[in-house]
C-alpha cells in the first residue's frame, strides 16, 4: 500500500521471545506468508510485532529459563526499533536511544518510526487495531456490532485509506484482467506464427545439406590453391634450374686456373714498400717546415725568464678557458625570477602560531570542561545518595547542552563564511566530542559532516597555497644564491 508514508519492514529479530530463541525473518517485497506445522511458532512471530507495538506486559512472553527477552524491527528507511523486557522492567531502543520508565505505554516517537498505532474513537471507547488480527478471529469488523463499526468510519483517520485500498484493489483486479485478455491475444498470434514457420523444419534439412556442399566446395577450392601454388613454385625452380645449366655448359669449355705460387712474400714487401713510403713522406713534410724557419741566434739570454713567461701564458689561457665556459653555462640560464612579496607567507605563518595557542587553548578548556563535568557528576551522585534533588534538573541540563551546541555550530558555519577554516574544524569537533547526542537533535549530522570536510579543505588549501609561496621564495634564494657564486 502507497499512501505517501509508505514504511516497510525490512528485518524482524527475535531473541528468547516465547518459544524463538533466536530466529531472524526478512520479509519479502510484497506478500510473505509464514507456514509450518502446529507450535511451531508461526502466532509468536504476530505477537511478537504487536507486543512491540502496543508494550504488551505479559510474562509468558520470555522464554522459559531466561532473564531477558527481545523483539528488534528495521525499517527499509533505517530505522531500528528494540523492545527487551528484563524481568518485570520494559524498555525501548530506537535508533540507538534507550528509552525506560514507561509505565506500561509506548514511547511517543515508536508510531512516527513504524506508523503502526491503533486508532483511537474517542475517550473510555476501546481502540481499534487495524494492522494485527487475532487468530481464529474473523475479517476485521465483522465480528464487531453495526454500531462500532459506524463509530470507527466515522472517527479513524485511516477510513480515507481503506477506502483508497479497496479502489486500488479494484484497479489492480482490473487492470490483471485486461493483462490477462491481452496475454490471451498474444498467445494466439503466436499460435499463427509457429504454424506460419513449420515449414522451415523440412527446409532446415536442406539447407543442412547446402552448407554441407558449400563446405566441400570451400575445401576443393582451399586445395586448388595449394596446388596451383605448387605448381607456380616448381616453375619457377625449373627456370632457375636452366640458368645454372646453361651456366654449367659455359664453364665446362674453360681450361683449369694455373697453380698459383706463394703470395705470403710478396704482400710482406708490399706491406714494408707501404711503410718505408709513409717515413719518407713524414720526413719531406718535416724537410719541408724546417726549410722556412730563420737561423736560431747563438747565444740564448734569460731563459728563465722566458720560461716563467710561458707558464703565466699557460695558466691565463687555463683561466680564459674556464671563464668562457661559465660564460656559456651562464647563457643558458633563463632570466632571474621576481622574488615574491613574502609578507602574506609571514602573516600566515602568524595566524598558524595563533591558531597553535588556541588549539592549546582549546586542549585546555577540554581538559577543563571534562573534569568539571566529572565534579558535577560526582556532586550529583552524592546528592542523589543523602536524598537531596540536584540544583539543576535534567531537562534544563539537557536544554543548556543544546544552546552549547548551537552556539559552537553557528560560530563554526559563521568561521567558514570568514575563511577562518580552524576556529570552523575546532569548532565543529568541540560540538561532536563533547555532545554527542545533542549535536543529533540540534543539527543533521549529515550537514555538520559536509561542513566540516568543506572548513577541512579550505583549510588544506591555505595550507597547500602557503607551502607553495614557501617553495618559490626558496627556490629564488637558492638562484639568487647561485648567481652570486658564479
């Protein structure tokens, strides 16, 4: 049933409920039926579902020799709700909040999970119960006098969906039937079409059989090729058969090659012909140079001189070779860079020192708030135990706790609307660690994550930006550095 609050059950677990010691049923989509043979605990499982939903205080409901019973339901929109009775004491569990102290009803948020409640006519009237049917009763009303059943159309809220059921249901009867004659249609061209092809049998066999040949002709065809092939490389090694026999009949006419004497002798005098030329050419090439060069003067003076000249003439050659190749190395080298302002770096790095102090601070007020929190505690079970009520109640603590949230929640979006991305995670994370439960009824966790993973990426790149000021600052020092070197 679709009645824009639809809710489905999805899983039903029963623990040492009556005679199910441990038994898990996930219900299929639609219709599930529960079938097997007598006490074997098909009724436990419905009582078990309205026990959950009406806080039924039975004591056969635990299992005999056990101290605790209990019945877990969830929903396919993720909900879970828990009933356990532990000796005469019945609590509830839904959503992971345990909720005690009952006094035999039910919590009011179970109905807003479940959307099972009964439907109540008015005051001192007994409810309806229009989702479990006791068993060996009749269809719900007809056991019930003309004027309860008046009353109930008259006062149930869910009249309007009954009637909607039973006109749904007519659709759908309808709407199976024209299914129906629909199917009925297409079975019988279907019917005309296999009568229409029956022939293809008789021609299948044929065409069996033309496959068949065309594969031998393929073959035939695959032979004639090799064969052909064969024959097109035994013609060509005939041709080439012929040329080495005409060539054969040339060279049988010839007479046989003379003996050839001993070589080694003569390429060794080559060979020495060939050194003894290079030796002469190197000498009249030497002949040559000398013949142009003036007669050297007898008498050399200041030799020493000449020779300290000559080593200082080596060594300013050495030094002009080495700066000309710096000179080179040099050229290669882009323009220096601009050195960027480092003053933004420098106010960063003043905000990360301030924000290390309010961490620290934070640490501290932490450490603060919980021992704090410890002493009240420790206050409040002392006074509990000499009879004295506790100076401030718990739904006052309870609404405090929340203003905290709230307030740590709106200086965390207000931050991130700053770009103060640190007092936004401090926050958000003040709020998770300290109050928990109520950080769940203040804000949508969902939204306090996406928040705080959105404070976290401001926050990682302006931390990401500064490091690459830092790198390009220390990459034009070093440069700077260099040029000062060479």
């Amino acid at each position: 049933m679709d009645c824009g609050y639809r809710i489905v059950i999805r899983r039903i677990i029963l623990q040492n409920y009556m005679s199910h010691v441990q038994t898990v049923i996930e219900p299929a989509a639609g219709l599930t039926v529960l079938t097997g043979p007598n006490n074997c605990g098909k009724s436990a499982v419905v009582s078990a579902l309205e026990t959950l939903c009406s806080n039924a205080t039975k004591s056969y409901m635990v299992r005999h020799g056990q101290k605790e019973a209990r019945v877990t339901v969830e929903t396919d929109d993720g909900h879970t709700v828990t009933w356990k009775r532990k000796g005469s004491t019945v609590s509830y569990v839904i959503d992971g909040r345990e909720i005690h102290r009952l006094k035999g009803d039910v919590p009011e948020e179970l109905h807003k999970v479940l959307r099972l409640p009964k439907v109540e006519p008015g005051e001192k009237i007994d409810p309806f119960d229009i989702h479990f049917g006791p068993q060996k009763f009749p269809i719900f009303l007809l056991n019930e006098p003309e004027s309860r059943a008046a009353l109930f159309f008259a006062s149930s809220s869910d009249a309007a969906i009954l009637l909607e059921m039973q006109k749904r249901h007519r659709t759908k009867v309808k709407d199976k039937k024209n299914e129906e004659r629909w199917l009925r249609a297409e079975v019988e061209k279907l019917d005309v079409e296999i009568d229409t092809l029956k022939p293809l049998d008789a021609l299948a066999e044929s065409i069996s059989q033309v496959e068949a040949r065309y594969r031998d002709i393929e073959e035939s065809a695959a032979k004639i090729k090799a064969l052909h092939d064969d024959m097109e490389t035994l013609r060509s090694r005939l041709l080439i058969h012929e040329r080495q026999k005409k060539t054969y009949s040339c060279f049988a006419a010839l007479m046989p090659p003379p003996t050839l004497e001993d070589t080694a002798s003569l390429a060794a005098l080559i060979a020495e012909l060939l050194q003894v030329n290079s030796q002469v050419q190197q000498e009249m090439a030497r002949r040559r140079t000398l013949e142009n060069l003036a007669t050297p003067p007898q008498d050399l003076h200041d030799a020493e001189n000449l020779k300290s000249l000559w080593e200082e003439l080596e060594s300013a050659l050495r030094a002009n070779a080495s700066l000309h190749g710096r000179q080179q190395a040099l050229a290669k080298l882009s323009t220096l860079p601009e050195l960027p302002d480092p003053t933004p770096l420098a106010d960063l790095i003043c905000k990360l020192e301030e924000s290390l102090g309010a961490v620290a601070l934070c640490n501290q007020t932490l450490a603060d708030t919980n021992a704090s929190m410890k002493q009240v505690e420790s206050e409040l079970r002392v006074a509990e135990r000499h009879g004295r009520p506790p100076v401030v109640s718990a739904g006052e603590k309870k609404n405090q706790r929340l203003e905290q949230v709230r307030k740590l929640l709106d200086d965390a979006a207000l931050a991130i609307q700053h770009e103060n991305y640190l007092d936004a995670i401090f926050g958000f994370g003040q709020a998770a660690i300290l109050f928990p439960e109520e950080l769940a009824e203040a804000e949508n966790p969902a939204t306090v994550r996406d928040q705080f993973n959105l404070a976290l990426s401001g926050y990682q790149a302006e931390v990401e930006r500064a490091l690459r000021k830092a790198a390009k600052h220390k990459l034009a020092e070093t440069v700077s550095k260099w040029g000062q070197d060479l």
